[in-house]
C-alpha cells in the first residue's frame, strides 16, 4: 500500500528545472545508498517541490528538490503501477567543482536553466551545509520550506558542517561537534515518527534520546512533510554495533553493557507509554497480527527454498498466539521504536546509552509505523541484532550472544518490572518474525549473510518448552 500523494507542484525555482536534470539524476539517483529501488530502472520523475536557496546565475547557485522516481515494476510481478517513491535532493551548480567536491558530482547540465553548469549533492559542501543551520537557528521560511527549532536549545552559528560517510538510508551532517542534522531521503507526508517519538520523549522528560533541536518540513497541499531534523551530537559515542563487534574481537564480555541496554529500552517504552496513548489487544487484534506474520512467512517460503521444510514448525509460532489469545488473553500495545537493533544505539562516553533513528522500517507505510505496537517487538528486534553480531565475529566466541540475550532481557525487567521472557509465545512469534524478514532479506541482498538467520530458524523451529 503506497503513500497519498500530493497532485500539487510548488516551485520557486526556474522553469525547466527538472527537465534539465532528468537525464543525470537517471544514472546517479539509483546509484546512491539511499535509493530504495534497486534493480528497476527509473522511467521518468515528476516534481513535487523546487525551491531555489541560491540563485541559479551565482557563483553557487542551489536548489532543495523534491521529486518523485517513477520505476519499471518487476517482470512479471502482476502488482499495479503505484506511484513512485519521493526523494529529497539538494542540489548544487558551480562552473566546476573543485577536486574536494569531486565525490558528489551528478553530472554536467547541457540544456535548461542550468545549461553549462555542473551540478552536485551539495550536502558535500561547506556553504549550503551552513546555510541549513543557520535557516535552521533563524527559524527561515523559504518557500514552501519550514524551518523550525526549540527554543529552549541554544544552536550557534559558525560551527564546521562534515559530512557522515556511514549512513545508508538518509544522509547526516555534523555541525562541529555540537549537532547532527539528519536528512531524510525517503519523504513521504505526514507525521514522521523520526520527528514525532524524539519530541514527546523529551516533553515526558526521557533523557534516553537525544532531544531535537530543530526541525525542517515542507507544507504541501495542506500536510506537514518532515524533511530533516536537528538533534545534539553525542561527542565521543560509540554506535553500538561497532562496540559489540570490538568486544567481540577481543573476546571480552557483553552481557553488562547488553544489561545496561535493556534498561535504557525499558526506559524507554516506559515514556513512550506515558507519553502517548496505549491500546489493548484482544483475540479479534491478536488474530489480525498472526495473519499478517503467517502471511510474511508464506512469502518468505515461496521466494527461499531453504526455509520451505522450516515453514511448518515456524507457523506454529503463530498459531500459539492466536489460540492464546482465544482463551482470553490480552495484551498491550503503544508506540515503539519498531527498527531497534545495535546499530541504532549509542554509548557515551560515561557509559550511558541512548536510542537513535526512531523512522521505523523506511519501507514500512507511515499509518503502519505509527500504530501501536507489542513492546516485545523492539525487544525481538535487539536479540536478533545480538545473533547478528555474534556471527559477524572472525573468531566465533560460544554463548556470546545467549548472554547477551539474557543480560538485555534482565535489564529490561529491572527497569520495567516485567521480563519479556515470561511471555515466550509473544517473544518466539516476533522473534520468528524478525527471522524470516531476515532470511527473505538476505536471500535477496546479501546471500552470503543467509546462514544467520537460517541458524536462527532452526532454533525457532524447535522452541523449548516454556
């Protein structure tokens, strides 16, 4: 199910923008990490915002463009043309690019308002990375472009933007070492959880999360699209993927810093709870979420034939929870993180860990990562990440990820008063889950990641007795 789209194209920079830049965005777009449809070739765009930031007869001239990638379906899919997906773009044109900004170029415009010029991501370059921080600290209106802040959060002009090279699918800038703005390359309109769950975090006063500083949205047709935002730079942190695999390397223990982990993420469904509304889940809910996990599976199964002799016992897991629920069982469900895994944390310095890039699955429709979730779900979310890290080692180190496991979950109960292991029937059918969107995943990307979460599967696949 896609997005709504907006018919409305509001423009302020020069006719024949796009026109102009087709022919180049058609070779660089899909070659960026942050393109999410891969192996379709692109058909053609349509815009859905230009504003201009920067004249286009100056030496710099720069433009923030929203545009949308019409894709070839599959060959032989039988799925009906939706439309395509919309990217943000800043784009820059110079005479020519100086040698440091050779990385970024798109492409040199031979026709069109920008006949002439060479174009680029200028999120590479120093002047339009200032020139959104200051927007930013002045709360500028540009256009139909908005940029907000909060003004209990001091931002200072003058700091030296970099850009990240780590990032996958949006793009980040630090500014000094002070913030992070982090850009959204997949927009889509609404209220987008990365904005939404960081600020009523803050406002229930959970200092787990990094509070937003500020906050950039285009209004279209009478929606807010959320475009980027600013958050304090956590100078010194670790991502925690990266921590785990170091431990790893050097055979040390995790399970303390996977305790303290499993405490800041109770902490954190804990204000999320406090914070927004909850719903129960009773059998009609919890049938219409095992329908959903069975069907993933059957999908799953169809498209890796490896999974296929599992497929059997892994429904199980699902059925379980739909007869659990018949007798009576019911459940809570509140907002979550819905992407939660070690990549998406930091440890400071002082040890203290806080949870980032609260977006959900990108892939995801927004309605869907907005609705009330099982907490257990960011739980299952971190125990495969565990699993993950554990196979990523050169030197395999036995039981690192079932301690891991453990710790997190005895963290976990520490801080919320209730251990997510007590209800193995929710925690095996998320986990199972999570399992087989790995293995579909990996099929399809990265074949040679498959034999971990096949070994997973095989472990889901015989479950002990509770």
């Amino acid at each position: 199910m896609s997005e709504a789209v907006t018919r409305t194209v509001t423009s302020t920079s020069p006719p024949g923008l796009l026109a102009s830049l087709d022919p180049l965005l058609r070779d660089w777009l899909p070659r960026q990490r942050w393109f999410a449809g891969k192996g379709r070739p692109v058909t053609g765009f349509s815009l859905v915002a230009a504003t201009e930031l920067l004249p286009a007869d100056a030496r710099l001239g720069l433009h923030h463009v929203l545009v949308r990638a019409h894709q070839q379906l599959a060959a032989g899919s039988g799925a009906p043309e939706e439309p395509g997906d919309c990217y943000q773009l800043l784009i820059g044109a110079r005479e020519a690019l100086p040698p440091r900004l050779a990385p970024a170029l798109i492409g040199h415009v031979t026709e069109g308002p920008l006949a002439g010029r060479t174009v680029y991501d200028a999120l590479h370059d120093t002047r339009p990375a200032e020139m959104l921080l200051e927007a930013l600290r002045t709360q500028a209106r540009i256009g139909g472009l908005r940029f907000e802040r909060d003004r209990d959060q001091e931002i200072r002009g003058g700091l030296v933007p970099r850009l990240m090279t780590a990032e996958q699918s949006n793009s980040s800038v630090v500014y000094g070492d002070t913030f992070i703005l982090k850009l959204l390359r997949r927009i889509v309109p609404g209220v987008n959880p990365d904005l939404e769950l960081p600020l009523a975090l803050t406002r229930a006063g959970c200092d787990r999360v990094p509070a937003p500083a500020g906050w950039m949205v285009a209004d279209l047709a009478g929606r807010p699209w959320v475009l980027g935002v600013l958050q304090p730079y956590v100078q010194g942190a670790s991502d925690g993927w990266e921590l785990a695999l170091r431990e790893l390397a050097k055979g040390e223990d995790f399970a303390a810093e996977a305790r303290a982990l499993g405490r800041a993420t109770a902490e954190v469904h804990g204000a999320l709870a406090r914070a927004l509304p909850t719903v129960t889940l009773g059998h009609g809910q919890m049938r219409q979420l095992a329908e959903g996990m069975t069907g993933r599976l059957e999908e799953a199964a169809r498209a890796v034939p490896l999974l296929r002799p599992y497929a059997p016992a892994l429904r199980t897991a699902f059925t379980a929870l739909d007869d659990l629920a018949a007798e009576g069982r019911t459940w809570t469900a509140q907002r979550v993180h819905g992407d939660l895994h070690l990549g998406q944390c930091l440890r400071s310095p002082s040890g203290r860990w806080s949870l980032i890039d609260f977006e959900g699955e990108p892939a995801k429709p927004l309605a869907e990562r907005r609705m009330p979730q099982p907490p257990v779900r960011d739980v299952a979310g971190m125990l495969r990440s565990f699993d993950y890290a554990a196979h990523s080692a050169d030197a395999p180190v036995p039981g690192w990820a079932d301690s891991c496991r453990a710790a997190f979950c005895t963290g976990y109960a520490e801080a919320a008063g209730v251990d997510p292991r007590t209800d193995p029937v929710m925690l095996r059918a998320h986990e199972t889950d999570k399992a087989v969107y790995e293995v579909l995943y990996e099929a399809r990307h990265r074949p040679e990641w498959l034999a971990v979460p096949m070994s997973a599967v095989r472990r889901l696949s015989t479950p002990e007795p509770a």
